[in-house]
C-alpha cells in the first residue's frame, strides 16, 4: 500500500460518513436501486458472481456529487435485490491511474477476481487531451478474497494500442473462449470516427490485436463502454457512441455482427437500446444460462439535472435486466425475475380512473389501442397508433427533461413500468423498447392516471424505507 492508497482509505470513510445522514434525508433516494452512498456515480464495472454472491462496481466520486477523480465503488447482493455497500475497491493511486480509475470489467478465475480497466491520466501543459497529453493505460488488478486488491500493473500504454486511433481508447470488457482471453476496448481514430478494438491473449497478461470492428461510414466520433455476446447463436456488439444523431447527449445502443467477429465480419443495423433521458454505458455478465445486464441511469453531458445533488449524492444504475433476443433477433430487457418476488397484493385499476400509490410500484397494462399514463400529475405516457411519446408537463417533476418519442413496429399491446422514488422504467412489448428516466415527485405517495387502459399495479415491499 503506498501513502496515497493510504491516505485515501482514510480520506473516503469519512466523507461518507460526514454526507451520510444529509443524503439518507433526500426525499428521492432511490429504494432498491444501486446509488451511492454520497457523491457521484456513472458507469458499472467489474459485474460478475462469484459463489452465491453477485458483485457490481461502479464508477464513483465520493468527494464531489457532480463528478470528479474517478474510483471503484462497490456492492455485493445475493438476491439482485438487497445491496450491501463496502469500501471502495479500486483507488487510482499509482502513476498509470492516478486521474482516474476508468470503467472496466471483471473475470473469476484460478481464485481470484481480475479486473481489467482503463487508468486514466491528463498530462498537464497545452494539450487538447484528444490526440496529444492523454494516456488511457490498460491496466490490471487482482484480488484473492474480491474485497481489497493483492496487485495492480499496467498492461498497456496508448503506444502498444493499434497505429491510427487518438488517445481515446478505454473501457476493457474482457471474456474468457475457447482457451484464450478476448477484451474489447472502445476507441476513437485521428479522423473521429469511432470503433471497438479486439485483443486476445493467452495469460491475461499480454495481449496482441485479434481485430477491429466499426462501420463502412463513420458513425459517431467515439465507441465508449462496448461489450460483445452471443445470444442463442448470434453476436452483439452494443457501444455507447458519441456524436451520432439522436434525441440525446450521446447514443446507446447495439450492433448484430455478421460473421466472425475475429476475422471477416460486418456490423449490421445500429438498434437503439433505450428511447428515454437517462440510459448510458450499459454493461452485461452471465448468470448461468441467463444474460443480465445493468445500465447507467443518467447522461453525460445532459442539459438537465438532477437535484438529488443538493443532498450530496447523484445518479443510480437499473434495475438488473434480463437480455433476450426475440424472433426477429431484436434484444429485449425486461427486470430481473427476482423483482417480482417484491410485489405485495396485486390491485386493478381502471381506465379514467386516478389513483394514489407509493412511490415504489411495478404497473403491468395490456392496451387494445390509443393510451395515456400520467404519472405524479407532470409525466405522460402517451401512444397514438405507433407512436409512443413520454413527455415532462412540469418542469419541476423533470428538473429540465421534455419529452421522448419513439416509433414503434407493431401497435403497443404491453406496458411494463417499474417505480421508484426518483425513477421510472418502462418496458413496452416484452421489453423490445425501453424508456428510462429519472423524475422528481413531491415527497410521498404519488398520483397515477389511466386513460384507455385497464392496469394491474403491485406495491413493492421489501425494499429500503
């Protein structure tokens, strides 16, 4: 341990504890989604389970809730419910990381935990940080008891990266096949076009460049947090890219891959993964047979805000979502089947009705046309025909979020919606779209309107109050 990793364990303790009782006071901390205890939160990392236990990292500034140098926070749960908080896992406290520990990902094996994640260095002087006075270094961490890291090493310099790509390249999601290690690195080229870069290694240690993925035309000047899966045969490349067109900040969505994503292959159709105001930089793992995977509830850059800040804390993940792909090979989400083991007594609600509910709900509705949902007086869930729209009529409800659209390719016949203090995410036709967003409600129960649409709603119980 050297001083500064030793200087920061003690530093973080007590700033949480010093936030701890003003942030516990926010009327919207969330109930059973992961936030942190204080400061900011963004990007999950390290998602793995080991034994009965499922660990989930994330990017965490204790020190400041809008954001600053970047370490591990960390949770563990067995259930995907109930989530315990421990220390911090990953300080960026060498030479390689000391400007951050950036996003990464984690493998269990031989005993141990290893995580792969960028360590994130701004050199100073007159630099633009793009293509000049940046490294984002691979690097490695072990640990034997997946509590306090054993060792940390750099693995790779922007030098060892392939020739041609800026200074932008992070966010290792590793994966072990067929006897030998694959990560994926997300990159941004000299010419601003964005791909994901592959390498494969025999150790886990050195890693040489198995391929590169992008598209014929350039889409987007940055491919942040990829990762790569197979689902009942086919392989999907979801990025999180910057500077494309879409009705946010940035974009997040998936790519098919046709044909070997180690050789010669094509990316097909780029396919949204959500259509609402807060949804980034989504990661997945396995669970057995099952895909899960978790997102950041929030946007970078985002012209809105959340006022969870003024209580010194900001930002959650998801919910842990179940990843299927459907006949037409689309990737549905839909919450975890463990969720459901939350609901209290089921309860009807009728169309033109009003009704009051806690905060924390999962609503379940089967329209047979037009629709509208109007959640705590200021948020409508609207559909005309195909087209489904989820726009903020009080500004305050939505702390500067409007309003969303998306397209749907058949009319709406199913509505999922899970709630809690700060958030909303619905789930429409067996999860082929999502829309999730962070709201803002008075304190306490919180009204919902059904117009055209019977509901079932279900209380969630069980959840921390």
């Amino acid at each position: 341990m050297n001083a500064l990793q030793r200087d920061l364990k003690r530093i973080v303790p007590l700033v949480e504890g010093l936030g701890a009782a003003k942030a516990a006071a926010d009327p919207h901390r969330q109930r059973y989604h992961i936030q942190p205890p204080v400061g900011w939160l963004n990007d999950p990392n390290g998602l793995c389970k080991v034994g009965d236990t499922y660990h989930v990292f994330y990017q965490y500034s204790p020190l400041n809730p809008a954001g600053g140098v970047k370490m591990w926070g960390h949770v563990t749960s067995t259930d995907l419910l109930h989530w315990q908080q421990h220390p911090v896992m990953l300080y960026p406290d060498e030479p390689f990381d000391c400007h951050g520990a950036y996003s990464g990902s984690a493998l269990y094996e031989d005993g141990r935990l290893w995580l792969f994640y960028t360590g994130n260095i701004k050199l100073p002087g007159d630099y633009d940080h793009i293509r000049t006075g940046r490294e984002n270094n691979l690097c490695l961490a072990t640990s034997r008891d997946c509590m306090q890291i054993d060792t940390k090493e750099c693995l790779m310099h922007n030098r060892d990266y392939p020739a041609g790509l800026s200074c932008h390249v992070r966010d290792p999601k590793v994966w072990a096949q067929d006897g030998r290690y694959y990560l994926v690195l997300g990159a941004r080229t000299l010419e601003d076009k964005g791909e994901v870069v592959i390498l494969q290694s025999e150790d886990r240690y050195h890693w040489q460049l198995c391929n590169i993925l992008t598209t014929a035309e350039p889409f987007g000047y940055m491919w942040e947090c990829p990762d790569l899966f197979q689902l009942d045969g086919q392989w999907y490349l979801p990025v999180s890219p910057q500077g494309i067109p879409c009705q946010n900040k940035y974009g997040c969505g998936y790519f098919p891959v046709e044909g070997d994503w180690k050789g010669a292959c094509t990316l097909g159709d780029y396919r949204p993964m959500d259509h609402g105001f807060d949804y980034y930089a989504p990661q997945s793992f396995l669970d057995g047979a099952r895909r899960l995977q978790f997102g950041w509830m929030a946007m970078p850059d985002a012209d809105y805000t959340c006022p969870t800040a003024d209580y010194g804390w900001q930002n959650c993940l998801t919910v842990p979502r179940e990843l299927t792909r459907d006949a037409d090979g689309v990737l549905c989400q839909n919450p975890a089947r463990e969720l459901q083991t939350l609901r209290g007594e089921a309860r009807a609600l009728e169309a033109g009705s009003t009704a009051t509910v806690d905060p924390c709900f999962e609503l379940e509705a089967h329209p047979k046309g037009d629709f509208r949902l109007v959640f705590a007086g200021g948020l409508e869930l609207c559909c005309r025909q195909r087209s489904v729209e989820l726009r903020f009529t009080d500004d305050a409800l939505g702390s500067g979020r409007d309003r969303r659209t998306v397209e749907l390719d058949a009319p709406c016949r199913e509505i999922r919606v899970l709630g809690d203090c700060s958030s909303l995410e619905i789930f429409l036709n067996g999860g082929r779209y999502t829309l999730t967003t962070r709201y803002f409600p008075a304190p306490g129960p919180v009204s919902l309107t059904l117009e055209n649409t019977n509901a079932t709603l279900w209380p969630l119980e069980g959840t921390n109050r």
